[in-house]
C-alpha cells in the first residue's frame, strides 16, 4: 500500500531535506528532513519478516524500514509548508491515530498534517506537475528584532520594475543562467505559470514564483537577479537579456536560502 504524506519544516537545522549518508550511516552533524522523517516512520512502521512476524531486531547499521520519497530537494534553510513525500506499507493506516503519533516522535521544527492512501503509480516527484515557492525579504536600513532570519535590503526598490522584471520569466524557458554551476541535471528548461511579487505591511516584500520544475538554486538565483536590477537602478529589460544569455555569470548572485520556503505541490 502507498501512502503520501504532507509535511511542514523549518530548514535552519538542517543540511537540506535530502539524506546524506557516508557507507550507509547518516554522516555525523548532518542532520536531514528525510533522515528524521524515516527514524519516525521507522518507529512506526515495521516491516514483517519472512514468519509473518513484525522484525523488532536492532541493528548498528543505520536501518531505513521506510523509505520516504520526496517531490524534490530543498536545501540547507529552506523551509517547507506543503512538502509532499510517498512512502510504502504492508498494512492499512489510521491516518488521525498516525498522524498525531508522528507528530509527537518528530523534532519540534518538523510537523505532517496530512494523509491519503494513493494508487501504487503515484510518484511523490514524477507525478507532481507544479510547484510553488515563496521567497520573502525585508526592504528597511534598519533592523528589526521581529525580522528573524530573513534578509534585509537596505536599498529602496520598485514594485512595478520588479513585476516587469518577472513578466519575462513567465512560460517555457531555457534557464541555464540562473542554474547552480554544481548541479548534475542536464534538463534546462522549465515552465513558470506565475511570476508575481508585492510588499506588504512590516517592509516585508514576498515574490512568488510556481512551476513544473525548478533547477539547483534557480529561484534564489532569480532574487539575486531581481536585486541586482533593483540595485544598480537596470531596466526591467536587463532580466530577458539575462534569460536569453543562457549563461550563469550574466544573472545576479544567489541570495540566502531564509526567506524560501515550499508552499505547495500540485498533483492531478
């Protein structure tokens, strides 16, 4: 049976949500969102050995009775409100009695809310066909103590211009410029559905972007773009011209990984 589960994160603690592992143990001080998501599926969850009988036996070696799978990487300070992992069982689940156990097992700054039984073709990634992200920054000289760990921009910025600057981005594109140097992914090209940003009360400004697919570090990549055009008072053209380069050194820096978080992944 396959189930899928939502979960909720706030990723300062950890070295991202993928788990990292060194000769199949957990590499010591690198602590991941899917490593404590599998220790607590694990308690919960045992599998049956060959006897029919649930496997209580311990091991040295770092045991994954569950494997969680998640609808893509975040990274290290990434948070999550709407992370969607699917993970396999022999048995039916009652998803009040799991859900609140689960909750009481995870560390404080991980939560799931949600359970629904999929057909065993549901791919937490694969299936996925949108994503939506959140970036948020602070446009103030000064510090607040309420800002947390979210960025600040001392510079003032436009609205407007920031808003055309990300009407660019919107469709299929090739996005090779604001894709990490270190990625793998050979896949370049990707659909964005919305573009938008505002600033809200608190000198808060929140820029959201969703779509099929993101690359390594693509949407931190866009706020550093967005923040180099607003800096260096650019044209909101500068932002097609960095698009159609396909070339990394052309786009902005990127920014800090507080301030990004998952809001939702979308399914059929």
């Amino acid at each position: 049976m396959r189930y899928a589960l939502r979960v909720q994160y706030i990723g300062k603690n950890y070295a991202g949500s993928q788990l990292q592992l060194e000769n199949g143990e957990p590499i010591d001080g690198l602590p991941t969102i899917q490593g404590e998501l599998e220790k607590a599926l694990g308690t919960l969850i045992r599998k049956k050995d060959v006897n029919g009988e649930k496997s209580l036996k311990s091991s040295k070696r770092y045991s994954r009775p569950v494997k969680a799978i998640f609808s893509g990487r975040t990274d290290r300070g990434v948070n999550s409100k709407g992370q969607i992992i699917h993970f396999d069982v022999e048995e039916p689940i009652v998803a009040s009695k799991f859900l609140y156990q689960m909750n009481e097992i995870l560390p404080d700054d991980i939560s799931v809310d949600e359970l629904r039984e999929v057909e065993e073709r549901f791919h937490a990634q694969k299936s996925a066909v949108s994503r939506h992200y959140r970036f948020e920054f602070i446009n103030r000289r000064c510090k607040n103590a309420f800002d947390g760990d979210l960025m600040r921009v001392k510079f003032p910025i436009d609205i407007e211009r920031m808003q055309k600057s990300l009407n660019y981005l919107l469709g299929e594109h090739d996005f090779s410029s604001f894709k990490s140097s270190g990625t793998l992914n050979p896949s370049k090209v990707c659909t964005l559905t919305r573009a938008e940003c505002c600033k809200t009360e608190g000198d808060k400004v929140v820029i959201d972007i969703e779509g099929n697919r993101f690359l390594y570090n693509m949407v931190r990549t866009i706020v550093g773009t967005l923040l180099e055009i607003e800096g260096h008072n650019l044209p909101a053209e500068h932002m097609k011209d960095v698009l159609e380069a396909k070339d990394r050194t052309k786009a902005g820096q990127t920014v800090s990984p507080y301030g990004l978080t998952l809001l939702e992944v979308t399914y059929k």
